[in-house]
C-alpha cells in the first residue's frame, strides 16, 4: 500500500510539474513589446501614474509627464520615436500627444513592466490583456482575473527506509 501511495504521488508531483513548465512558458511568451500599446492602456497608464496630467512633475522634479518619465530615459526614447526636437525640453512642456506617441513607442521598444513597474498591471487589464499582478501598486485588484494554477502540497516522491 505504501509504495502505491509514494507511486501515485510521485505522479501527481509530475503532473504539477509539467503544469507548472507550460504555465511558466506561457508567461514569457508574447512579451508586451510584441503587442502595441492602445489608446486604453495608454488611458489608464496616464491614469495610474498622473491622474492623466501632463504637466505634472512628481519626485522633487525628477519624473515628469502624463506617463513620469526621468529625463534621460525621456530623451533616449523621444529620439528614438522620431521626436528629436523634443528629446532635450522638459517633459511636462511637451504637448500631450508627442507625449503618447513616444509612450507608445518605448512601450513597443522597451520592456514596459521595467519603465512603469507602478502601472504596468492596470495598462494590460485596461486593455483587455492578461496582468502579471507583479506591479507594486495594482489599482485593479489581481482577484478579479482568473487564477494561475500553482502547485500546492508536500509529495514524497521515495523514502530511504
């Protein structure tokens, strides 16, 4: 009886496991930059990080913009999106829709969970996405999408005895 126990349970572990691998792989498949930001996520990411203002500066001066962009990362990005004229001036002075379109951009270009690690859940479930719940501040609660399956219990697979 003992070996049937520690036999079915070595397969239940397996099963878990193997459930475990392909919900890991699914999770890195179709990162973000492959999937363009909409006017939604844009939306709510402004939302999220400015109340939609953009002109706001927050922390002492260091982020700005609807989207709070640091001034390196905005003048790296800004370039990049074809607005070089815009990649040295303040962000809260650019007008609204450079602002977007460079958001759009680097979220295409760049990891978005990185540059808006505050926002980047409330962007994904606004557009209708799966959300990771990894965002320090999730203004949507993770409760209301589906559950990831996780493993749960404590299988011996063999005993030395």
């Amino acid at each position: 009886m003992r070996a049937v126990k520690e036999f079915v349970g070595g397969v239940v572990f397996m099963a878990s496991l193997v459930v475990f691998v392909v919900v890991a792989l699914n999770a890195g498949a179709g990162h973000e930059t492959d999937r363009p930001i909409t006017r939604d996520g844009i939306l709510e990411l402004g939302r999220c990080e400015s109340d939609n203002d953009p002109h706001n500066m927050l922390g002492l001066g260091l982020f700005g913009g609807e989207h709070q962009w640091l001034p390196a990362t905005w003048r790296s990005a800004a370039a990049g999106a074809g607005y070089p004229q815009w990649a040295d001036t303040p962000v809260h002075e650019v007008p609204r829709d450079v602002q977007w379109a460079v958001t759009a951009f680097w979220w295409s270009s760049e990891d978005p969970a990185e540059q808006w690690p505050y926002c980047y859940d409330d962007a994904l479930r606004a557009m209708g996405r799966h959300a990771p719940c990894a965002g320090k501040r999730n203004t949507t609660p993770c409760a209301e999408q589906p559950p990831i399956p996780q493993f749960a219990g404590n299988i011996t697979l063999w005993r030395n005895n």
